[in-house]
C-alpha cells in the first residue's frame, strides 16, 4: 500500500499539474558540477577528468528515482575547456525516463595572478518517454489498459536544451552561477482537450566552495548550493567535510527541508577517488522510504603520460 502511494505522489506530482520537474539532484554535488554549470575548469592542462555518480532515492519504495551522470572533461588550452556529460533520470520501475546528453564549451579569462573567471555555454538533447502501462493502483485498477485515460498515457518527446554558467575561481574557492537548461520543456500540453500538464521548467543554481588548511594534514571544505526554481520551494544544500592527509574525506550535508547525509570518500591512488553517500529523509516521504544511496567514482588520465590528480581543481581542493 506505502508502496503505491509513493508512485502516486510521484506520478501526480510529473503528469497533472503545472508545477516544476525539479533536476535530477546529487549529495556529492561537487564533485559533478559540470552537470549543472557549462563553466566548470579545473586549471589542469595536461589532464582529461572522467567521472560518474550513480543515485537511488527513497530506496525499498517501488517505483523510486534513480539518476545516473557520466561525464568528461579536459582543457584544450589555459583558456579553452570543453566537456561532454549523460545523464540519465528515471523511476526504477520503467514508468518515468529522460536521458540527457549535452556538451560545455568554457572560456577562461584570467583576471590576477590566482583568480580566473571562466564562462560556458552547454548544448544538448533531451529524450523523454514514460510507460505508465501495468501499473497496479491501490484500488485494483490496472493503468493504462484503457484509451479513455489520457493521464496515464505513453510518451515519447525529444527536446533541445541549451543552457550557460559563469564560474569564478582560484585553487581555495570556487563560486558558480548557471541555468543548465534556458528552453522549458512541456509535456501533454492541451492533449485532447485534457489540460494537464509537467513542466521542465528553469532550474538557476548559485555554487560556492573554500577549504581551509587547519593544519598539514587536515583541511575543511564547505561548500553550498541553492536551487531556484518557478513553481518549487527554494533548494538549499549545506555540506562541511574534512580531508585527512590529502587522501580519506568525511564529512556531512543537510538539504533543508528535505534530509540530511553522512559523505565518505577515499583516493585509492593519486588518480582514482571513490566516494558515498547516505541521504535520510526528513519530510514526510521518510514514512515510506529508508533513504537514499550515491556512489562516486572519479578518474584522471594524463594527455601526455603525466598525471597530478585532482590538487588543483576547485571542486577537489
């Protein structure tokens, strides 16, 4: 029963009304900020940065989001970057799915000897399809095996996304501003005179971060993020961690008004960094969830056979 009043909260919520489709969001923000902001720079040269996170929400409900980024970045030249990244939103039952698949152009300008402003610009394709079809309601009522309701019926919609960012920088702190997407998407718009409506509507983020060096071998890093979106309450993430010995990070986040998490990541080598987290829920979805899942996995490859790792990069520290 909990179980099919989640897929209901979350159906209703994506195809009756004209509310905004919040973006796929991740725990470890910060390391995948290329997914939000076209402007991202690492200041690395001689480094292509591959990375991944994969998220489950609200697990041991039926039918609960699962998102999963993928992307590649690499600087062409000390004021050229550009980066390709997918990203797949979906419920794990096949009812929901939008693939993205976009790519970043970023001009670096340099303003002092420390501080760069980067700016970019993304591009991409949307591919959105839903198949509510089999899907058992808590009153016996099996969805979609009737052509008389136009709430519950297949879609398959390509769209154009373009979106840009500007990112200001230096090997302390970052500070990001972006709109990932400027073109509202609209699903089953006046259908059949049926005037339901989801909407992908515009999603501003405002990124920030610094670390503070509290010793040799400690440093804290807390950074921020705000999501600002029409039609949805006001998003703010909070996270402080702590790195020990430039290697094992841990620390914690709070999503306000929605959860909190524990974070834990680890360098297994100088180019390879694996990390988790675990979101608790606080709203009232936590009656019908036990939490949320991520795992991370970031890689460096060296153009030229040299690898540094992540040291310089603003999302890493």
């Amino acid at each position: 029963m909990r179980k099919n009043i989640l897929f209901i909260i979350i159906l209703t919520s994506i195809c009756f009304k004209a509310l905004a489709q919040q973006d796929a969001q991740f725990t470890q923000y910060m390391y995948n900020m290329s997914i939000i902001n076209p402007a991202y720079a690492t200041s690395n040269l001689d480094i292509m940065n591959f990375g991944s996170i994969h998220r489950s929400q609200w697990v041991s409900s039926e039918g609960t989001p699962r998102s999963t980024s993928v992307f590649a970045h690499v600087p062409l030249k000390d004021n050229i970057e550009v980066g390709i990244s997918f990203l797949n939103d979906n419920l794990g039952d096949g009812t929901i799915n939008e693939n993205i698949i976009a790519g970043d152009f970023a001009y670096i300008l340099k303003l002092n000897e420390t501080l760069k402003l980067s700016l970019g610009v993304k591009a991409g394709v949307n591919l959105f399809n839903t198949n509510p079809n089999g899907r058992r309601l808590p009153d016996g009522t099996i969805v979609g095996l009737s052509s008389s309701d136009p709430a519950f019926k297949n879609i398959n919609q390509t769209f154009f996304n373009a979106g840009a960012g500007a990112f200001l920088y230096t090997e302390k702190y970052y500070l990001g501003l972006s709109v990932p997407n400027f073109l509202p998407n609209r699903h089953l718009k006046d259908d059949n005179g049926f005037k339901a409506v989801g909407v992908d509507e515009i999603h501003f983020f405002l990124t920030g971060g610094y670390v503070f060096d509290i010793n040799d071998n400690l440093k804290f890093k807390p950074a921020t993020m705000l999501k600002v979106v029409q039609g949805a309450p006001l998003s703010v993430d909070l996270t402080a961690n702590f790195l020990i010995h430039n290697r094992f990070e841990a620390g914690a986040a709070y999503r306000y008004d929605d959860s909190v998490a524990g974070l834990v990541g680890f360098k297994i080598t100088p180019t390879l960094k694996i990390g988790y987290a675990y979101d608790y829920t606080l709203s009232n979805l936590g009656d019908y969830n036990s939490g949320s899942h991520e795992i991370m996995i970031l890689f460096d490859l060296g153009k030229i056979g040299f690898t540094r790792g992540y040291e310089k990069s603003p999302r890493f520290f």
